[in-house]
C-alpha cells in the first residue's frame, strides 16, 4: 500500500546519514566521517557541511519549509553505499534507521535503502525486506561497480528484481577518482556526470529497459553528460553494428522513458533536459545538503523545468505514491 503524503513538491534527490553510521560500511575507499566542531568530515576532507544538516531531522524539515519542498526523499549519501557482501549488516542498520526516522515525520519524509553487493540471493533477500517496510519506497545504488554498470553483475540483478518487486531505483554516482581527476574537485565536477552517463548508455543501449519494462529508475543531477551526448549516441546507433547489437531501439526513444532530476545548475542545462526527457520524467532534486545542491530547488525547477504539478505527479509515478 502507498503511503499517503502531502500535496506538493516532492524533492526525490536528498541524504541523511545517522550519526551512529559514521563508521561507513567496511571497505568504503573514503574513512570514517566524523563531526569537527559542528562540522562535517570524510576522513580529513572537510565536507562543507554541517553535521546536524546530515543527520538531524529537524534541520532537514526546517530546510524543506524554506524551500517549499512538500516532500523529501531520503538516501544515503553515496559513500555510505555497502560495496562489499560485509556490508550487509550496515545495510540492515542503516534501513531500520531511516524507516524510523521515516515513520516519525508525518509523512514529509520518505525512504531509499540500500543493499550490500554481495550474492545474488542475497541482494533478492534484502530488496524484499525493503519492499515490506513501511515508508521505504525504494533503491538507491551507485552507476558503475568493479568495472560493470547497469547491464551486468550485481548492479544488474538489482534493477530486474526492483522492478519485479516494484522498487523506485535511484542511481547515485560515487565520485569515483582518476589520477587526471586529483586538482579542482574535478573528480566531482567531472566525475559524477561522466558516471552517470555511462550508466543511462549501459542501460538504453544494452537493451535493459526492452528486458524490464516495469523498471522505475531515475539517474541523478539532470543526468550528468548524457542529455548532450544523446545525439551523439543516436548516430553511433544508426551507423554502428556493434552500437546497437544488444539494443532495438534508438537511445533517445529509451531515454524518453526515464527518469531524471533537475540538479542541473544551469538554465541551459535543464532546458535540453526537458526536450530529451520524456512527458513527465523530470523530477525535483536537490541534492540536500551537500556542498553543489541546488539551494533553491523548487524555484529553480519551476523557473527553467516543468511546472510544479507536472514535477509532482512525475515524482509519484517514479515513487509509485501516487
């Protein structure tokens, strides 16, 4: 059963993290985050965050009325993602607290758990446990794993047993380094969009969506390179055997049928993203409370995306809320 929400904007693109959970899950590349004077820490990096902002509800529900965000969707932040089966227990912890912290907010918040990347029967175990809690609407999982994205191995078999368990997944890049990448934040800046893109070009041209056509998914900050690459794609697609061997269809009919958030940071940006996205598969994001969240996401939504019913009634559909 859907759980009922309140009218409005729903921000589908937000972290919480409980302080108990700073340890992260074993193996994560990053080290522990940890609160130095009120302020947030991965390992030595300062995050430009303050703690309360990532793990307080409050602060969350104080941020969301400013910004008129009805509802906010909470994931954990990418670095917390169990990468590993050893981070199964994590995993358990981390869902048991956000379906909590769901539970209390009379309905302002809603959830996207996480899975350890372990055996095959053993993400289908956790997927279901998700699927039966209360509040938990969803996945939220990174692009690119040990080399495989979304057509193959554990990543895979995550998104074809969301849709028979009829999950929302949302794909999460994990800022993942390259020597190149080291100065400027670059591994963000360029990084996170170059992650996404090649997971949204795994899915659209392997095929995937043809396999699942119940799959809900929703790839994060206006999804990263992949609208100005789309043409691109379409040409290899038409002019290459190889390029659409495993696919039947045309990247951009595919990518019509998915679902993206409006992090874009640039009016230009989000305004491609509505012509290659299909009726109603922008959603409102922010990307709270990080350091490159929109601070203003409704606002910059509306102005430059879909109207606010429009952005509402795809993030229902994505959520399956509605």
């Amino acid at each position: 059963m859907s759980p009922r929400i309140p009218d409005g904007v729903i921000d589908v693109h937000a972290h919480w993290l409980p302080r108990a959970l700073f340890v992260l899950p074993p193996g994560a590349p990053y080290g522990p985050l940890n609160d130095r004077d009120g302020q947030l820490h991965l390992g030595d990096l300062p995050l430009s965050i303050a703690t309360d902002a990532m793990s307080d509800a409050v602060a969350i529900t104080e941020d969301m009325d400013r910004a008129g965000v009805a509802v906010r969707v909470l994931s954990a932040p990418p670095f917390a993602f169990p990468l590993t089966g050893a981070g199964a227990e994590y995993a358990v912890a981390f869902n048991t607290a956000l379906a909590d912290v769901v539970g209390k907010s009379e309905g302002r918040f809603l959830g996207l758990g996480i899975v350890a990347l372990g055996e095959p029967q053993d993400i289908t175990s956790q997927l279901t446990a998700l699927r039966g809690t209360a509040g938990i609407v969803g996945v939220a999982i990174p692009p690119v794993v040990d080399g495989d994205s979304l057509h193959r191995g554990a990543l895979r078999h995550i998104v074809s047993e969301a849709a028979r368990l009829d999950l929302a997944v949302l794909v999460h890049p994990m800022q993942i380094g390259r020597p190149e990448w080291s100065d400027y934040y670059l591994a963000n800046l360029i990084g996170n969009p170059v992650e996404t893109a090649t997971a949204v070009a795994n899915l659209v041209l392997s095929g995937l969506k043809d396999d699942l056509p119940a799959l809900r998914i929703c790839f994060l900050h206006g999804g990263g390179c992949a609208p100005g690459l789309l043409g691109r794609w379409d040409h290899g697609w038409r002019a290459r055997a190889d390029v659409r061997a495993a696919g039947s269809r045309l990247p951009s009919d595919v990518v019509a049928e998915l679902y993206f958030d409006t992090v874009t940071h640039d009016a230009p940006q989000l305004e491609l993203l509505r012509k290659v996205a299909g009726k109603d598969k922008v959603v409102c994001g922010s990307d709270y409370p990080f350091d490159m969240a929109e601070s203003d996401p409704v606002r910059f939504a509306v102005k430059y995306g879909p109207d606010e019913d429009a952005l509402t009634r795809a993030a229902r559909t994505f959520l399956g809320v509605n």
